[in-house]
C-alpha cells in the first residue's frame, strides 16, 4: 500500500474535522518546511518516526559497463532516512 498526500489529508479531514482543501494544505506546507531544511543541510527529526539526513555522497571510481573503461562517478546529494527505535519495534512485531 502506498499511502500519497491525499491519503493524510483525507486522514487529518476525518479525525480533525478541517476540510479537505484547507487539511491538503497542511500537508503540502509541511512537506516544503521539510525539503528546505534538508536543501539547507538540516536533519528533519519526527519523534518516533525517525530522522531524514543530508548527505553527500562522495566521488568515486568506477567501470563503464559497455567497454569496461574506468570512469569517475561524480558524488552527489541524496537524503538518508534513519527510523526511530519505536518505528522499528512497531515494524518488527509480529
């Protein structure tokens, strides 16, 4: 299953009481704040969920696959998601 934007805002609409539009709206300010501060270089902690990280990924050789040539692959940024110990215990039950 997937759960989409749409998906929390519908959640958010029918345990709060907000309309929709104005509940979409949290989620879509929510997910801005969240991608500014890791353009940023900040770590997004949710308590008991986990921790999205900037990280940049280091330049490192490597083999182009058509005729086996070294190449260099440039390091790049990309975002790490680190889970809480409570998600991970909640995941594990069984």
């Amino acid at each position: 299953m997937t759960v989409t934007k749409k998906d929390l805002a519908l959640y958010l609409h029918e345990n709060l009481g907000f309309s929709v539009r104005s509940m979409g709206q949290v989620v879509d300010k929510l997910f801005e704040e969240m991608k500014l501060a890791l353009e940023r270089g900040e770590k997004v902690k949710i308590v008991k969920f986990g921790q999205f990280t900037p990280y940049k990924r280091p330049t490192r050789k490597g083999v182009n696959p058509k005729d086996g040539a070294p190449i260099l692959i440039e390091g790049k940024k990309t975002v790490v998601f680190y889970p809480s110990s409570t998600l991970k215990k909640l995941i594990n039950e069984e």
